[in-house]
C-alpha cells in the first residue's frame, strides 16, 4: 500500500500570497513569508516519508523559484487544475489516487504542522480509516487524507470561511465515513496569527 502526499500553493509572487497580510508585512514580506511556508511544508513532506511527494502549483507552477524548490527537495510538480479550491483539491485527490492507494493533502499555511502529523495520517488510512482530517483553529482545515475519491467533501464549499470544518465535518457523517481526526493547529493567513508565530518572524517589516 502506497499514500501520496500533495501539497497545494502558490508561487512567491508579490500581489498573489498573503494578501491579507500586506497591511503588516509589506508586499515583500508577504513573499518572504510565502517562501518559508513553502520550503518548511515541502522539507517535512519529504522527511515524514510516508511516500511520493507532489507539488501542486495554483500559478506559476513554472516559476524559476518553484521549479528550483521542486528540484531539491525530489518533488513532483503539476499544474492545479479546477475553479475553485474545492474543484484543485477534488482533481488533486483523484489524480493521486491513480498512483496511491491512499492521499493526504495539505496546503502551506500550517506553522504547527509537523511530519508525524503526515505519518499518523498515513497509518490511519492504511488501517482502513474512510478519512483524516486536521482540524484549524480558523474554522478550516490543514490536512485531508482519503482511501478514495470523495467529491461531496468539496463542491459548494463556503471555502476562506469559519465555517469549513463543521461542514465537511457534517458532510462526512451523512456520509457514514470513519473519520481520524489529528490534532488541532493553527493556520497563518490573517494579521492576528502572526501572534506568536516566531518561526516566520524574518517575514516582519520587509
């Protein structure tokens, strides 16, 4: 049994990450910022090795920066595909499901998550868990894991909202899923998390 893990961005590009954040980073502290999400998510990804790695670009998948990044770590690059997040995520999944028996997605905006969350994601689902989910303290989620193409978990999604979690949360028990859930961490995407997020303090007054 294989579990592929995917990590879905953004390239560092000025103007397109951490928009929220501008008003206290500055357009290139945003970037900076962006940059350190990226290679940490993409250096514990490939250390938990709990399997092949993909990086999953929603622009600038070709990006000189990207492409290098892609390189070190002996990542898999593609091209999202899809309108909104759910439909990126929805075709990530299945895409990856073609290699793997299992997947576990996972976006860069976690500081907290960490290689054994990728692990106890992979031993549930090898187990026979339906799903995993990582809950966020914004009302989102960090990390998803699936045996097997789940689309009701992503189409009309009220995505950037608090209210993502309950809803897939809801979705997965009319669904009957026996769902691993890992433990709560925070996302950083608006001003009020950078509150102690000294791991990305260089990203401060770029």
């Amino acid at each position: 049994m294989t579990c592929g893990v995917h990590v879905l961005a953004k390239a560092p590009v000025p103007g397109r990450v951490k928009t929220r954040l501008e008003g206290l980073l500055g357009r290139n502290g945003c970037v900076r910022l962006a940059r350190l999400q990226l290679e940490r998510t993409l250096a514990l990804a490939v250390a938990a090795g709990v399997g092949p790695v993909t990086l999953w670009m929603a622009d600038g998948a070709w990006h000189p920066e990207v492409r290098r990044r892609a390189r070190r770590h002996g990542v898999a690059l593609r091209v999202q595909r899809g309108g909104d997040l759910g439909e990126r995520m929805d075709f990530a999944s299945r895409r990856g499901l073609r290699d793997a028996t299992d997947v576990v997605l996972v976006g860069t905006d976690c500081p907290g998550l960490c290689a054994a969350d990728l692990a106890q994601a992979s031993t549930a689902l090898s187990r026979g868990r339906d799903a995993v989910l990582g809950p966020a303290r914004d009302g989102g989620y960090y990390l998803l894991g699936l045996r097997r193409p789940m689309p009701a978990l992503f189409r009309r999604m009220p995505w950037g909202g608090p209210g993502v979690l309950g809803e897939t949360l809801r979705r997965m028990r009319v669904m009957a899923l026996d769902v691993e859930l890992l433990a709560w961490r925070d996302d950083l995407d608006r001003p009020r998390d950078l509150a102690g997020a000294s791991p990305f303090s260089l990203a401060r007054g770029a």
